[in-house]
C-alpha cells in the first residue's frame, strides 16, 4: 500500500517531510471556529477522544475567518513523499492583481513607512492558471517533493471543493516531547541554479536589508516562545535553499516549560509572523488589506497536525496555490522594509511563484513568460 492509496481530493489530507508523511482521510469531528479558538477547541476534542487521536488542516491568514481543521476517521504515516512525477498541464498564466498594482503597492507601503509607524510589511501577489486538463494532486507533490526533499508538502481539502496544495520550505513550528522547533525564514535571493548563486549567496549573506527583514521575523518568534520555554536558542542566522530561492533561516529551539502545551498552541501563538505580515502586526495587516488588492484565504496561514499527546507540526502555508475546478491560483509575497526596490520585490515574488509552476510542470519558457503576462 502506497501513500496515496486511497486518495481523494476533497477529503484528504496530505503532509510530507524529509522523514515521513501523513495522508488523514474523513472527518469523525470537524472543529467549528476561527483561528485563534483552534487550539482550546482542539485540546479539548483530543483530550475527549484520546488514544491515536490527531487534528490536522489549515487556519487562514486572517483571524476572523473559519479554520478547517478536523479529527479524520483514519489517518496512517509513510515513508517521505518522493518521485519526480509531474502532472505536465498546460495553462493559461494572468497574473491578478496585474505587476504594475503591485509595483505600485511596494510604492505605498515604503512611504507608509516614512512616518515610523510601520518598520516592515508582506505584500503579495497571485497569479490565475487556467489548466487545459484537471491537475493530478498526488503527481503534483511527488513533483514539489522531488524538486524540494527538504520542504512541507502538503494538500488540504477546503471549502467549496478546493485544496490547498504547496511545498512550503518554512517550519512555523513542531513539538516533539518538550523539544521546540522554530525555522523561520526572510530574506530572499532566485536561485538559479547556474554561476551566479555564489554572487547571490554572497550578496544575501552581506545584505543589511535582508538582515533587518529577517530579524524582525527572529524577533518576533523568540518574544512568543519565550513565555513558553524554559530554554530558547536563537543562533545567528544561515542561508538556507529551495530548489527557487536562497533564503535567511534561523533555526530556533527551546525546551517547553509546561508539557501541556499542544503543537497548536504553540503555532498560533506565533501566527502570524512577520515572515508573513510585518512589524507591528497590527499596522502590517492593515497595510496588507489595503494594498494587495486580492484575498489570501488560506495562503500565508499554517498547515498541520496535532496529535492527542500535543506533539504535532505546523508549516507556514506559503509556495502553495489553491485549486479549484479549472482555476489555480498561486500565491508568492516578499517582505518590504526600508531600503526595499519594487523592482527587485517583484522579481523576488515571480521567482517564488516557481515552485509551483515547475511543480505543474509548466516549461522553463512558460515560467519566464510569466514575469511577462499581465
Ligand atoms: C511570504 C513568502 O515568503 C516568506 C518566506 C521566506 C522569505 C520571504 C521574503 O524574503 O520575503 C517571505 O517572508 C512567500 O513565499 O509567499
């Protein structure tokens, strides 16, 4: 029996790291409620149920919308997800908002932050796929995990008959026993694969931009952890890669005080980071709705599990697009600080939207094509 054995789109749930991965079919309990209710409301069903007992799904960028998280009726592991299968779709490529309102956004959001009052925020963009054919989900992470051994992989069944499918390469967190486990990442470079990463690895390691990007995500996560943990180590930070991106990751642990404390919790607790929204939250969701011209949905939330013991990990939702019948839509943001170029963040975000364009098996040419359609 296969990972995907069984597979359904609209029911399943699929979770893939470097050592294992999880396909959860069914819901015996979906647990109502936004996410910020997610982690009582989950403990307190799992306390019920006990024994093997997990939640899994995904919460929402936003706090005031519904999670979709569930107790399924089976759920089994397996080894990691692996393969090269891809599902070869073609497509039709608009990006919605169009390069020039997000061009224009960066714009806005630099001189909001003229005033003080905003120090960093995320925008992003999206793009809408047209596929000439229903994409196959499984040959899709088999593709993700191939091209990125290291990443999340996921697909969650939304509402409305859509799934939420990525690979995102960010760890908001994972508990494992009293162990604690941050990645969090900011600061971005292409990768392209050729001569001139060693100058964009170079470039990105020297770069005070990026460094004050990505210390803001550190920052924030060290002062949620700590209330939590008896012990917290935040080294300096590392450039880390996708198969697409270079990136700035600090690797986090700490020692929970209290074993009491879910998985769950603890995500959001952390949700949502300045990987994510910016500095300070409030300002930076405020920026966000106003400038991004499009609804993230599920994008920029978490996806995971938890079990009934509290262990559980949850990853940042990010290098995902949701599908829906005959609609793909894409997500990739950048952080904008001062000292950020619109130009440059718009290159970053059409480099990120890469994952998932050679996930779909969309040709190197579609993919530079894109940076190009309007
Ligand atoms: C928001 C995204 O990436 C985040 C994670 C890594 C690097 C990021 C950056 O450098 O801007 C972003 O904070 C995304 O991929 O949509």
């Amino acid at each position: 029996m296969t990972l995907f054995d069984g597979y359904r789109p609209h029911s399943s749930f699929l979770y893939g790291t470097s050592e294992r991965a999880l396909h959860a079919k069914g819901a015996t309990v979906t647990l109502p409620g936004r996410g910020p209710e997610a982690p009582a409301r989950a403990a307190a069903v799992l306390r019920a149920l006990g024994g093997d007992a997990i939640v899994v799904g995904a919460i929402p960028f936003a706090d005031d919308e519904p999670a979709r998280l569930v107790v399924p009726e089976h759920y089994r592991w397996g080894p990691p997800i692996t393969g090269a299968a891809v599902p070869r779709v073609g497509a039709t490529v608009r990006a919605e908002p169009t390069e020039e309102h997000y061009l224009s956004a960066v714009h806005k959001a630099l001189s909001m932050m003229d005033g003080g009052g905003l120090a960093k925020t995320v925008l992003a963009r999206s793009l809408v796929l047209r596929p000439n054919r229903p994409v196959d989900l499984p040959a899709l992470l088999r593709g993700l995990a191939g091209r990125d051994p290291r990443g999340h992989t996921f697909a969650v069944p939304l509402p409305r008959r859509r799934v939420l499918a990525g690979a995102s390469p960010e760890l908001l967190v994972r508990r494992r026993g009293r162990v604690v486990t941050a990645h969090p990442l900011a600061g971005s470079r292409p990768r392209t694969g050729d001569g001139r990463d060693t100058a964009a690895v170079a470039e990105l390691r020297a770069s005070d931009k990026d460094h004050r990007e990505h210390a803001h995500v550190v920052d924030a996560i060290t002062a949620a952890l700590a209330p939590y943990c008896s012990r917290l180590r935040v080294p300096e930070p590392e450039v880390t890669g996708t198969a697409a991106m270079w990136h700035l990751g600090t690797l986090i642990t700490g020692e929970l005080a209290d074993p009491g404390t879910t998985a769950l919790e603890l995500a959001c607790a952390l949700h949502p980071t300045p990987a994510v929204c910016g500095t300070p939250t409030g300002a930076a969701r405020e920026a966000i709705t106003a400038l991004e011209g499009f609804h993230r949905g599920f994008y920029a939330g978490m996806v995971g599990w938890t079990d009934a013991a509290g262990d559980g990990e949850w990853a940042v939702a990010i290098r995902c697009a949701e599908f829906a019948e005959g609609e793909i839509r894409l997500f990739a943001g950048a952080g904008i600080v001062p000292g950020s170029h619109p130009d440059r963040e718009l290159a970053e975000t059409t480099a990120k939207f890469t994952t998932l364009l050679a996930g779909l098996g969309l040709e190197d040419g579609d993919v530079r094509r894109v940076h190009h359609v309007a």
